[in-house]
C-alpha cells in the first residue's frame, strides 16, 4: 500500500486525506509516538501514521530537502507580509503589549 502521495503541486499528502506529510514528519521530529499522532490527526489510522512515518524514513535525503525548501518558502512569504504590513502588526503588538501591562 503506498501511504504517502505527492501531489500535483509538489506537496506530499498521506494517501486518501488532506493531512501533509509536513504534518506527520514535524510530530515525530517533536518526539511524538504514533498514537499521539494519531490524536491530532483523528481522519487517520495508526497504520496510515506509521505508513507516512516509515515512507518518511525510507526518503529522509528527499523528505528533508523538501521541507527544508518548503521552511525557507514560508520564511520569505512571513518576512514579506510583516515588510506589507509593518504599521498594522506595529500597533497589533503596541496593543498586546498595553493588555499585557494591565493584567500584571
């Protein structure tokens, strides 16, 4: 059975769900145990968990290039959204900062 899926974006997905192998492979790098996984992800079965965790570990040189190219995508989109909107996050944490000093 072929529990991981790339999709025609170039994105991994577990077979038959929406769920990003993203998603699986950053819980287990947190340690988490399958079951646990399996908690987060209630659409999945522990076999579909383990599945995308063994497909992970049989393509770590593939995987990790992935996700690394995926961390460095979100990283620049991140950094170009607070440059776009610079005044609005400035006075979203000017006004986090004022609740915060009135409930100590």
């Amino acid at each position: 059975m072929n529990y991981v899926e790339k999709t025609p974006q170039g994105g991994w997905r577990v077979t038959g769900s929406r769920v990003s192998l993203d998603s699986i492979v950053h819980a287990y790098w947190e340690g988490r145990m399958p079951e646990a996984i399996a908690t987060d992800f209630p659409s999945l079965s522990l076999e579909q968990i383990h599945g995308a965790i063994a497909f992970y570990l049989s393509q770590r040189a593939e995987i990790d290039s992935y996700l690394s190219s995926q961390g460095k995508r979100w990283d620049a989109l991140r950094t170009a959204s607070e440059a776009g909107h610079a005044s609005l996050l400035h006075r979203v944490r000017a006004s986090a900062g004022k609740s915060q000093d009135h409930s100590k």
